[in-house]
C-alpha cells in the first residue's frame, strides 16, 4: 500500500492493496486478526514515514531517537487498524460476510477509524487512504461534499467487494459488484459534471492576480547560524528584485525564512520594507516572532507602502517539532525542546485583506487538517497560501506526501492554493485540484503566476460550510448494519 502514496504515486494499487488481508481475516479468529492488523499497520505506516529518521537527524537528535519515535507512532496508529481487522473478523463469523453490506460495513469503519485517528490527540492525517489518489481529478472532486474520506470509502468499497469475490458466494458476489458499480458510477458522474462546471481556474472565467513564489532553497544548518543572516538576505533580496519583472501583486516568502526575530532585529527589518518598498508588491513573509513570554511561528503581510499591515500566528503546532506535548514528563528526554519547542498556538484565523483578493495563509504541518482551510474559507478567503519549510525532510518521499494534502484542500473547499516551500515543493492548484506549477526539491527558484480567483460572494462549498457530515454518517451506517446483522442472528437463532 505504501506504494500507491507519493512519491512512487501507483494509486491503483490502493484498490486492490487490503483484498489479502481482508480474505485472510475473514476466515480467522478475532485476537488473530487484531495482531495481524497490528503487524500490518505498522509495516505501512514505517514504510510510508521511513523520513522520520533523517528529520530527526537534521533537527540534531540520534537516528535512533528518529526510529524510536518512528515505532513508537507507527505503533499507535496501527491500532485503529488492528481495531478494523478485528471486527472484520467478527463480521466474518455472521451473515455480513456474505451481505451485499459487507463492503458499506467495511468502507464505514475504516472511515470512522480514519477519522477517530485525524482528531484524537491532535490528529495526525497522514496515511489516510484517500490521499493516494490525489492525482486522480474524476475522483476526488466528491471531496467538496465528503472531504478525503468519500474518497477513502471509494476504495475500501472495491477491496471489500473484491475480497468477497473471493470468499463470497455467487449471489452475494453478485449483489456486491452490482453495488460497488452503482457506486463508483455516481462517484465519477459528480466528479466529471463538477470538472465541467468548474472548469479549470486558469480558463480566465474569472479576474485574477499575480503572484511571485520565492523558493530560496536555503540549508536547514544556516538558518540558524549568524554567519550566514547576510547570505539568506541576498537570496532572498535577489528572487524579489528579480520577480519584480512580472509585476505581480503578491510576493510569497517561505515558512520562517527570515534568519532570525524580524520584529526584534531593526536591521532585518528594514531591509525587508526597503525590499518591499522597491518591488512595489504586497510580500507575505515567514518569520518566527515573539513577545515577554511566548514564541510564535507567523506569516506576516507587509505592503509597499504602509509596512506591516496584518499577522497570522500559526494554531496547529508541530508536536515534538514547536511543541511538546506533555511536556514535563517528555521534555528532559528531547535536547531541540529549548529552541524547537516553546512556541504557543495563535488563537485567530486570520484573513488578510489587500486591495487585490482576500486569502489566508496556513504555515507548514496545518495544510494537513482540513478544518484549518475550511475556518480560513467561512471568515472569507478567495485562496489559500501555505507557506513551508520541508527542508527537515531531505530528498525522502516527505515533501511529495506533503504536497499531495494540498490538492484535497484546494477541492474541499474550491478555492486555488498556492505554495511556496524553502525547498520545494512550491506550486500551484486550482480549484478542481489540477497542479497548474510546481517547482523541483532542493532547487532555488522563482516563478511568477496568474491566480483567478471567483467572487468573494461565491458560495460555499458543503465541505466547507459543514465538515466531515460524511464520516458521522459512516458511523450511523456502521451502526445500522451491526444492528441489522445481530437482529438476523437473533431471529435465526429463534427458528431453530
């Protein structure tokens, strides 16, 4: 499975990928399955997130610490898939297996396990199903109604039907395919009726403005060392002038590329205005603040000629990256805590407000939960930026992965995205998730684009306005069923 998920991006394997372990657990005991969901959880989630290694090198922690911390989540995240193996075995033992609802029981809990595992604790999304199927248009456009989920039930829907046409008998076989059909046809008429209204963002439907992404591809050791303030200045001095050529409305700087507090170094900030001040655009800029007691990770908006206009500190923090959860237990035990880990939430979802559009920009690890986008969308943002740093990764499958939330984000919510990485992926997408641009990993680059936006009045998405509607419903399926299965039993067992 890990397969079908950037960067090696063979999403076809998805739909096939759980049909061995679903026949297998269908025919063993509960505890069995439960151990072999578990194995096969974390296989996956180690496969997918090997980068976790080589983060915590770069951050200056051991490898070991990197493959400790590595086990220890792939450990916790393979419970909820010991938890589904479990009760596929359960149903295994009654009618359900041989039910045309086996495959709507089965895609409904993997559904609500993927939810439960993205909210609890924090949440961490990675590894959802949905998400390998990221460049497949027809079908994640439903994302605007169901979220990455409708996707994921898409495809646990075929590996049930699949194991069942293995395991099942003929007519239930039969009834299963006729309604997996049934489907994924209605599936794939929402999504192509959607490409066709919504068309491609690039068509000129709507007026748009320019933006210019400054990828400066800066080493994560420099970024913190003084030596080195002046030449990241320059670079980033030198993409701006150089983008001014384009004369786009929006100049975008990366997460925390600034080298060091912007607001409590006079030098840095000044040179920032004047670099503003000469391009003539408005410049977000990333930079680390902080004021007598608390650290913040914030995207600035600076305007060429009134200077700071607004700020966005970021809410969703990094947990053991810019925080440290349960920290007086766990924070002896990590060295970066000191520099990495004493940053506070900021409270707003700030929209910003120049001349030419409204947007919002969320910072790093928050293109990956939903419901930040979509807070951005309901107080009014025309596009979404997400500026980042996914320099910790190095050349792993980490940076793809990363990029690929961002097209789901765009759909949910049918607003462009724009992207801009210290060392890629920077991009942009449209609404309907198609990938207008995109910039090589660990290359400095500069590209300048049209982004059309609609109507600040344009009506929200139901995603949007409503949220994950779909996965509570997968609960009330779950439930149904399991209720329809016991009361089967309970009469059966009465005519005996």
């Amino acid at each position: 499975m890990v397969l079908s998920f950037p960067k090696f991006n063979l999403s076809f394997l998805a739909w096939i990928a759980l049909v061995p372990v679903l026949s297998v657990c269908l025919d063993s005991k509960p505890k069995r399955s439960f151990l072999l969901g578990i194995i096969f959880g974390v296989t996956f989630y180690c496969g997918l997130m090997y980068w976790l290694i080589p983060t915590f090198r770069v951050a200056g922690e051991s490898p070991w610490a990197g493959f400790l911390a590595l086990l220890l989540l792939s450990s916790y995240l393979a419970l909820y898939k010991g938890i589904f193996f479990y009760a596929i075995s359960l149903a295994g033992r009654s009618g359900l297996r041989s039910s045309v609802l086996f495959p709507v029981f089965s895609s409904g809990l993997w559904v609500v396990l993927e939810y439960l595992r993205t909210t609890l604790f924090g949440g961490f999304p990675w590894g959802v199903i949905g998400y390998s199927q990221w460049n497949f248009l027809t079908l994640i456009q439903v994302s605007d109604i169901t979220g990455v989920y409708g996707v994921s039930f898409a495809v646990l829907f075929v590996n049930a039907a699949a194991s069942q046409l293995i395991k099942g008998r003929l007519i239930s076989v039969i009834r299963s395919l006729v309604l997996t059909v049934f489907v994924l046809t209605l599936i794939f008429i929402y999504g192509l009726r959607s490409l066709k209204i919504h068309g491609s963002v690039s068509s000129g439907r709507y007026p748009g403005m320019r933006v210019a992404i400054l990828q400066g591809n800066i080493d994560q050791y420099k970024k913190w060392d003084e030596k080195y303030v002046r030449e990241i200045m320059d670079t980033y001095e030198s993409l701006a002038l150089e983008s001014k050529r384009q004369k786009p409305d929006l100049i975008i700087w990366p997460e925390s590329s600034v080298p060091g507090y912007l607001f409590q170094s006079p030098e840095l900030l000044t040179r920032i205005k004047r670099i503003v001040s000469e391009t003539g655009a408005y410049h977000l800029v990333g930079s680390v603040d902080f004021n007598d007691t608390e650290y913040f990770n914030s995207a600035f908006l600076f305007s060429p000629g009134a200077g700071k206009v607004s700020r966005y500190d970021k809410v969703h923090l990094v947990p053991f990256g810019e925080t440290v959860p349960f920290k007086p237990l766990l924070g002896k035990f990590i060295k970066t805590v000191g520099v990495l880990g004493d940053f506070s939430s900021g409270k707003d979802f700030i929209v910003f407000s120049p001349p030419f559009a409204r947007f919002s920009a969320s910072i790093c690890f928050e293109s990956i939960f939903p419901y930040i986008s979509r807070r951005f969308v309901r107080n009014g943002a025309q596009f979404i930026v997400n500026i980042t740093n996914d320099a910790w990764y190095l050349k792993t499958a980490a940076p793809y992965q990363h990029f690929a939330f961002n097209v789901f984000r765009a759909v949910e919510n049918r607003r462009p995205v724009v992207r801009c990485a210290n060392t890629g992926i920077s991009g942009i997408i449209d609404k309907c998730g198609s990938v207008i641009r995109k910039t090589p990993i660990f290359e400095t680059a500069l590209f300048s684009a049209d982004v059309h936006i609609e109507p600040a009045n344009t009506r929200l998405t139901f995603y949007t306005r409503y949220g994950d509607v779909f996965a509570v419903l997968c609960l009330v399926l779950v439930i149904i069923v399991g209720v329809l299965d016991l009361r089967g039993r309970f009469l059966a067992d009465k005519m005996r």
